[in-house]
C-alpha cells in the first residue's frame, strides 16, 4: 500500500465501501503518484467539469460509478452540460446526442451533485472561503476559486475531480501548497492610461495576454487600483484561455496579495510591462475578420451575473433586436431565477437566454452563420476553432449597439 493512504483510504482502495469509491480511489492514487503528493487531504466540496458530452467516454464514466454506487461525499455543483434544460428547443444536434446527453446529466444527479449546470459556481450563494480546500475542474473557475475567494483548488482534470466528489479526498498536491501559489512572473499595467484600465473589456483582453505570459506560472498583477467580482472573473477567464494559469494575484486587491512582496513570497519576480501598444494588438487579435454583417451576438462566457444581466437591459435600454441579429446570453439558471423580471423584458426585447451550457460548446447557433460578435474573450478564442465561424470581439456596449443595428459597431478603445 502507498504510505500517504490513511487506513479510510485503503479500505476505500480495496472496495470496502462501494465499487465506486474503490474506482475512485485508484485514479487518485494514480494522480497522486504522478503529481509527488505525499499524503491524501480532506476537501469540502467539488465542482465538475466532466459534465459536457464529448463522447462515449464521458457517458461510461457517469454510468459506471453511478452503477457502481457511486454517491457525492461532499457538496458537488456541476459545470455545464449540453444540453439547456429549460430552453430545449434551442438544441439543433441530432436525437442521439440529445440522449446521450441526458442521460449522462441524469447519471450525475442520481450521484447526489447540484443540478447547477454553470461554469461560474462561484456565482452561486454558496460558495467556498478563504482556505478552504475544494476539487474543482472548469478553468475559469479554478482561477477564481483560488484568487478571488482564497479557496485552494489544484487544476482537476475530468474524472479526477468527481473521484474526489465520491471520496471526499483528494492527493495533496499544486495550488493546495503554499509554494505553489506564489507569483513568479509580474504582469505591471501601469503604464495603460487610468481610464482604460476600469474597463471590463480591458480585463478581457488583459487576461488573454496573462495568459500567454505566465504559462503554467502564477502571475501578480500590478497597476490595477480596483476591480469588481465581473472583472476578475473576466481576467481569470481570459488567462485560463490562453494560458495554463490556475491562480492569479491582482496586487492590493485578492486576499493572498495585499503587497507584491506578499504575493511572491519576497522573492523578486521576473517582469512584463504592459504597454498601449501591446494591449491593442491583443485586443484586435480577438477578431478574426474585419467584416460588419452580423448575424449572432453572444454574451456571458464565463456566464453571465445578475449584474451583468441588469447592466444589458440599461444599455438595451427598451430598443429590440434587429430582426436579422440572434443575441444570446450565456448564464447559469439560478441567476436566470434571480433576475426574473428583467429577463422577461429583455427577451421581450429579442434577447435569448441560454442555461445549463454555451453557445460555443453545443448546437445552438443556426447553420450557414459566418460571422459572430462576443464581449467574452473566451469566447472569441475559441469559437472559430469550435463552430466554424469568423469573431467580432468588442466591448458589451459594443455588442448592444451592434445587435440592435444589425451590423458591427465598435468604438475607439480608451487605450
């Protein structure tokens, strides 16, 4: 027996509580083993990214540990999946996809995780503190967990993270440890004027070349005087995309980096200074065509806030859709439920909400679309590589304006 297994963990090892947990258990020794850990630690919740169909793989795993009496230990919220669950005549795959997918859904909820169905758990009223040891998947998400909460969560890959579900354990190992969460690499943006440092769309574009700066590293960010819970969500986002980053400190703003010094553990980091220069070629970089016919315009990727629904009505401001633009939001149904009555005026408006998924990981988009417009850096990455399609990338009020014109409209940047 490995000799960081407690003897819970050995007895779960050798199929003394349930088929599952013995599965479990052998891929996190596995991971554990691959990783150094040197010993096994509680955790106090999970978030699963394996919950979007990609293949028979993905639907096995599900049944068998939920065949296998396979049952959440800890409270497990659930990324997003395939299919909207309330919306599903918005699914335009095929019928056996659509089956596939629910049935690997339903085999989740049958082991006891929250039908949260969202990329951006951290949105929901419970939500895990500083210090607090969880398994997470979903990238953006790690990044936030870790730099805006003070949660602990290394990057989990699928499996991984809901065999930590069913164990309530985890290997030791990453962002748990201390050394692991300082910053290596100073990402200063000083240097880009004040105004356009406010600017969510900024946090966007910045995250994306965080991303490609630091890699794997933990970066610290330096030059931003204040940030909301939207913003950082973007940034982290956007470095995740990019880049292989799990956590992030944003100097004298997440609670591990009140000081530089304090964020790398006084060890003097390299440094990248962000110019004018440097933040506009990666915002044009986003789009991949300087075309102004629109068809689609999608929104919240990660998903979209209650805030962030409440600021698209006061840009939308009563006008509609143009009848020729399908504007759709991303965002998880507890905040659809939260932010009812301006949902009903914004669809009345034109505007299509989307839950339980996103716009660039399924079929919803129409067939024959060949240009799309986003305020989600994330998006813009990887939606020509996923559908097929030309990206407009802009501001949210860009996106508004935009769709209601039915042609793309971008302002000039402050930067």
């Amino acid at each position: 027996m490995d000799p960081f297994l407690t003897d819970k963990d050995q007895a779960m090892l050798r199929g003394e509580g349930s088929e599952a947990q013995a599965l479990a258990m052998r891929i996190l020794v596995g991971l554990a083993r691959a990783t150094g850990a040197r010993r096994m630690i509680d955790i106090s919740g999970a978030h699963i990214d394996g919950t979007l169909y990609l293949g028979r793989a993905s639907l096995d795993f599900a049944a068998r540990l939920r065949d296998g009496g396979g049952r959440v230990a800890v409270p497990t919220t659930l990324n997003v999946s395939s299919l909207d669950l309330l919306h599903p005549d918005l699914f335009l795959g095929d019928d056996p996809t659509r089956e596939a997918a629910l049935t690997m859904m339903r085999a989740y909820l049958d082991m006891g995780a929250s039908p949260t169905w969202t990329c951006a758990p951290y949105q929901l009223a419970a939500r895990p503190g500083l210090g607090d040891r969880v398994a997470w998947g979903e990238s953006n998400a790690i990044v936030f967990a870790n730099s805006v909460l003070g949660a602990r969560t290394p990057r989990f890959g699928d499996f991984a993270d809901m065999a930590a579900a069913v164990t309530g354990r985890a290997p030791e190992f990453g962002l748990y440890l201390d050394r692991h969460r300082r910053a290596r690499v100073r990402i200063d943006v000083s240097g880009i004027g004040e105004e356009a440092r406010v600017t969510d769309e900024f946090f966007a574009v910045l995250g994306i070349l965080v991303g490609r700066e630091a890699g794997s590293e933990v970066p610290a960010i330096t030059g931003v005087e204040a940030a909301t819970e939207d913003q950082l969500k973007v940034l982290g986002a956007g470095a995740a995309t990019s880049g292989a980053v799990g956590m992030m400190h944003v100097v004298g703003i997440t609670p591990e980096a009140p000081t530089l010094a304090s964020a790398t553990g006084g060890v003097a980091p390299r440094t990248v200074r962000v110019d004018t220069d440097a933040i506009t070629h990666a915002y044009e970089a986003l789009s991949s065509t300087g075309a102004e016919k629109l068809r689609t315009v999608n929104l919240g990727t990660p998903h979209y806030s209650a805030r962030q629904i409440a600021r698209l009505q006061d840009l939308l401001d009563g006008r509609p859709i143009h009848p020729d633009v399908r504007l759709y939001v991303n965002t998880g149904r507890d905040m659809l439920a939260s932010s009812a009555e301006i949902v009903a005026r914004l669809e009345e408006a034109g505007v299509r909400f989307v839950v339980d998924t996103c716009t660039y990981v399924t079929s919803i988009l129409p067939a024959g679309l060949d240009l799309a417009m986003t305020d989600s850096a994330k998006w813009a990455y990887y939606a020509p590589g996923n559908l097929g399609v030309d990206v407009v990338f802009g501001s949210t009020s860009d996106c508004v304006e935009s769709a209601v014109a039915g042609r793309v409209i971008r302002e000039k940047r402050p930067w």
